[in-house]
C-alpha cells in the first residue's frame, strides 16, 4: 500500500531513471515514486540499438530494463511519451508539457544525453541519421539493410564508439562505410592516438574507409534524397545515406532554468553534484549521463575536479546510488567509470578516465597485433585506466591498480606472465 504523504519524483525514463526507481522500492520506501519519461518506450539499455539489436541479434523485447508490467507491480506511476517542462523548486513540484504539475519530496534528474548536430546545410535532408533511441535504432536497421542490398554508400561523421559501432554493424550488412573524422585517429577523446590507430586498422581490414583529419561541411542532395557529403578539405564522398555520430549533450536545460549549479565546460558540462549525486538543490538529485560527479582521487587523479561520464554501468550504478541518497541514506559516490565495447569479433572493456593530455605513458601487456591485450595509461607510473581487449575476467585487477595510486614496475606490468592479481596495490 503507498503511502501519499511522500513523493519522490524521477525524471527522466532512461537505465539511470529505472534503476532508481527499482532501487527505492528495493530499499522500502513506501511512499509514491513516480517516473517522468518523454520517450513512448518503457526505459530500455541503449548498448545494443548499435551491436546486437542494430544487427538483427537481438529481439527488441531484450533491451529493457524492466518488464513492462513491472512497473505496476511495484506501483511505480509511469508518465511516458510526457516532457517535464520545468522544475518549480518553491513550490517543490514539477510541471508538465500537458499543463499538469507534481508535487515532489525528493527530485532525481536522470535526463540524460542527446546527439549533438550537425551544424552545416543538407542536415534537413531525409537520409541524415542520429543513434540514441530505439526509433532511431529501428529505421537505422532499415537503412542499412537496404544499403547492403543495393551496394550503398553511408557516411558515419565521427569515429567515436557509435560512429565505429554502426560502422561494424553497417559492414555486416554489405553496406560501403566511409568514417569522417576530425581528428587523426579513432576514439582520440577517449584513449588518444597510441591505440587509435589499432582500431582504424581494424576497420580498414573489414572494408571501412576513413578520411581523417577533415570535417563534414555539407551534405548534398536532390529531392530530399543525399547524394554526398562534401569535407572542409575539398574532398566529396558518395552518400546515399549519412549518420552523425559527433557526440552527445547532457540535457540540462530544466535544472538550468531551475537555477542548479551546472559543471563547467572543462568538466564535461553537466548538473553538478557531490559524492552523494546531491545538487546544489539539497532536495535535488542527478545521476547517469547528465551528472557531473566528483573524481574522488583514486590513481592520483585530481579530487578537486568533476567528471562526467556517458557509460552504461554509470547509470546503472548511479541511478541506485541516488535513490539511496534520497532516502537519506550515506552514499559515496566512487565508482571507476567503466565501459564496454563490441566491433566485428573484437570486444574490450575500459576501466578508469585518462584522456589526452592527462597520462605520460601507455603500457601495452600482450599482443597488440594479435588484438589480444590489455593497454594501460599511467601518469608518474600510475595507471589512470586499462583497456582490455579480447582478455577477459580482469576488470576487478585493473580497477585495483588504478584505485591503488600506487607507482608500478613498469616492466611486470606489460609482462603477461606476471599475473595481473600480483601486481601492487
Ligand atoms: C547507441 C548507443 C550505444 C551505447 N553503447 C554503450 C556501450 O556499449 N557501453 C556503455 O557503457 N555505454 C553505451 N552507451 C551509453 C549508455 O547507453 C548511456 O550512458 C546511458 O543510456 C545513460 O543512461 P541515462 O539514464 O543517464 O540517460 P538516457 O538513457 O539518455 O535516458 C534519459 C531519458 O530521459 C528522457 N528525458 C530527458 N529530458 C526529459 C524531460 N524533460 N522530461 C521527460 N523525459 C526526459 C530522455 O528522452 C531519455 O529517455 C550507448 C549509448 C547509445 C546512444
């Protein structure tokens, strides 16, 4: 029986949102949870709309993070397909698009990330593509199965994670796949250009071309239908179909107007919150995509700076974490960032944070060219992440090593033959 003297609202029906929402029932509380979410959808896990469930794999019933009929069960009050236009916090409540508004106790803004856009003419046109929904994963799907059968052209703008997925994914199909990249290796934001380059390989070896070093500045077309995509360097490559995959803003527009403290622009923008994913608002919480959450100081990173991640296991972490911190619970939020990944039959798993400029070195143990290895970055022979690829069952040892801070012997680390589990920390 829910108790309607207190209500905890959730905005936001996403992996981060759902979790929380799982989480406050878990945890007894008994008053009313209600979940905001603006997509028609129950809230679903977006890794497989570019792997299993963009290639056909996987049904679309799998990507859910609950049973549909879960929600009533725990009496979680579901308000999809409906936007929260604004957040009240005099009044404690939030406001709808249909002119509704709802009292809140407690408020977790779980509003996740959208694609960024690009900015150039020909973006109107009818084959331009974005990847973040499941309607955008189901009219992808299409795209590329008829571009496979008719020998078609995709150009996928960005060689970050989707860009590469969808690329994999496209090649599946028998589609031609051009990656447009500014920079002059893959993933360079991520684990910057030493192990980029394995990854272009990778493509390259499965048909991908790339052309790097250059950006979109226009998308061509006739009748609505794209004919090319035209770069900064002059060059204009065949298109009958284009994806931008340049990335994704948090959606921060409510707390803003709610007057939230926001994290800088260095720290990945984002609502700020403390190691309890509390906001500025101290009845106000964040969590998954759209949180900018403190670094705690582990590996020797920086504790005095914020990060903000767009990871799976961040939301499905920090959605429970917030919840508990609703309830009034002590929660330190510290987890390392975690990532997974799958192109062609290479799979990986990244631990840590260390873009370009924040390590000094990479270590690579085992074999590179064999796409068998785990590469970490260190700075002052302190490793900041590793990235397993095609190694598995070693995500607890690498976490160690970067929570340790401890300085490494450099040589036992790239050694295979000295386990992982001896290493100090
Ligand atoms: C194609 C794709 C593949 C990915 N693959 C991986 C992967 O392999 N590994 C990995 O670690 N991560 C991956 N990610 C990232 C991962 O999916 C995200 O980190 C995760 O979805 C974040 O969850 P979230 O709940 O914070 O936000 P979201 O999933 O973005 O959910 C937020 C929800 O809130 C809704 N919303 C926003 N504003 C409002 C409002 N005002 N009112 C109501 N509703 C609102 C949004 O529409 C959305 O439904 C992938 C992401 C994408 C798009």
């Amino acid at each position: 029986m829910v108790d309607a003297h207190r209500t905890f609202v959730i905005v936001g029906g996403g992996l981060a949102g759902a979790k929380a929402a799982e989480t406050l029932r878990a945890e007894g509380f008994t008053g009313r949870v209600i979940l905001i979410g603006d997509e028609r959808d129950h809230p679903y896990e977006r890794p497989p709309l570019s792997k299993g469930y963009l290639t056909g794999g996987e049904e679309r019933g799998s990507v859910f993070a609950q049973e549909p009929a879960w929600y009533a069960g725990a009496q979680v009050e579901l308000h999809l397909g409906q936007a929260v236009t604004a957040v009240d916090r005099d009044a404690r409540c939030v406001l709808l698009g249909d002119g509704t508004s709802l009292r809140y106790d407690k408020l977790l803004l779980a509003t996740g990330a959208e694609p960024r856009r690009l900015d150039i003419p020909g973006t109107d046109l009818a084959g331009v593509h974005h990847l973040r929904r499941l309607a955008h994963a189901d009219r992808l799907r299409q795209v590329l199965a008829a571009l496979g059968r008719d020998n078609g052209h995709l150009v996928i703008a960005g060689a970050g994670w989707i860009g590469l997925e969808v690329a994999a994914a496209a090649r599946g199909y028998g589609a031609e796949v051009t990656v447009v990249e500014a920079e002059a290796t893959p993933l360079h934001q991520v684990i910057g250009p030493e192990l980029g380059q394995l990854f272009a390989d990778l493509h390259r070896d499965h048909g991908v071309r790339f052309h790097f070093g250059a950006r979109l500045t226009e998308i061509t077309g006739q009748d609505g239908m794209v004919l090319s995509a035209r770069t900064d360097d002059g060059e204009e490559h065949p298109a009958h179909d284009v994806l931008a995959a340049i990335g994704a803003a948090p959606r921060t527009a409510l707390a803003e107007a709610a007057g939230l403290a926001l994290a800088d622009r260095s720290e990945g923008g984002g609502i700020a919150v403390d190691a309890s994913l509390r906001t500025s608002d101290p009845d106000i919480f964040a969590a998954g995509d759209v949180a900018a959450f403190p670094l705690t100081g582990w590996g020797g990173q920086r504790a005095d700076r914020r990060v903000r991640v767009e990871h799976w296991a961040n939301a499905l972490n920090g959605g429970p974490a917030a919840a508990r911190a609703m309830l009034g619970q002590d929660v330190t939020y510290d987890r390392v960032p975690y990532f997974f990944s799958d192109q062609y039959d290479l799979g990986l798993e990244y631990s840590g944070w260390a873009p370009p400029g924040s390590y000094d070195q990479v270590v690579v143990r085992g074999d590179a060219g064999k796409k068998e290895f785990v590469a970490f970055w260190l700075k002052d022979r302190r490793v900041l992440a590793g990235m397993n690829v095609n190694v598995w069952d070693v995500t607890e040892h690498i976490q160690r090593l970067i929570r340790s801070g401890e300085p490494q012997d450099l040589d036992a680390l790239a050694d295979p033959n000295v386990p992982l589990a001896s290493l100090g920390g």
